[in-house]
C-alpha cells in the first residue's frame, strides 16, 4: 500500500491521464489568467486530466474545456509525491 511523502510543484503538461492534480498558481497575461479564472481554474481548485496530447482536456467540476500545450504550461499544480519505499513494504 502506498503513502503520500510531501508535494511538489510542477506544470500541468506533466501530468498524466486520469491524473488528479490541484491548481497551484497562475501565469500570463492578466487578461489570460483572468479566462483561466472563469473556468474555474483557481489556486486550489481540482482538476482531472481526461486527455494528454497536443492539447490537454480537463474537467473543473462539471466543465470541461481543452488548453493547448503551451496555455496548460502556465498552470502550475500540486500532485501528492508517493513515498515508494513505504509502498513495498
């Protein structure tokens, strides 16, 4: 059984399908960060990545929206570190 050792802080374009990741902070343009907002991409907020690619679909609790890579890039998240030596044990 696994445990989560700590976070860290990453780009969104790390992650993986069926990852669920939390929003950590924003960049851009005010104008950008201010679209990203009214999705429902806020610090703190969870995502989940339904597709990796070109562009990135995610789900904000019921909206789902599609970001090209180089938006996605401006999303920086949280996802929990697993310990893998507590999950050979």
């Amino acid at each position: 059984m696994s445990s989560t050792f700590g976070t860290y802080e990453v780009s969104l374009t790390t992650c993986l399908e069926g990852d669920t990741p939390t929003v950590s902070k924003l960049a851009g343009t005010p104008r950008f960060v201010s679209r990203l907002q009214a999705f429902g991409l806020i610090p703190g907020a969870q995502i989940r990545v339904l597709r990796q690619g070109s562009a990135l679909v995610l789900q904000v609790g019921d909206t789902r929206l599609c970001l090209r890579k180089q938006d996605a890039d401006a999303i920086r998240i949280v996802q929990p570190q697993l310990d893998y030596q507590a999950a050979g044990d």
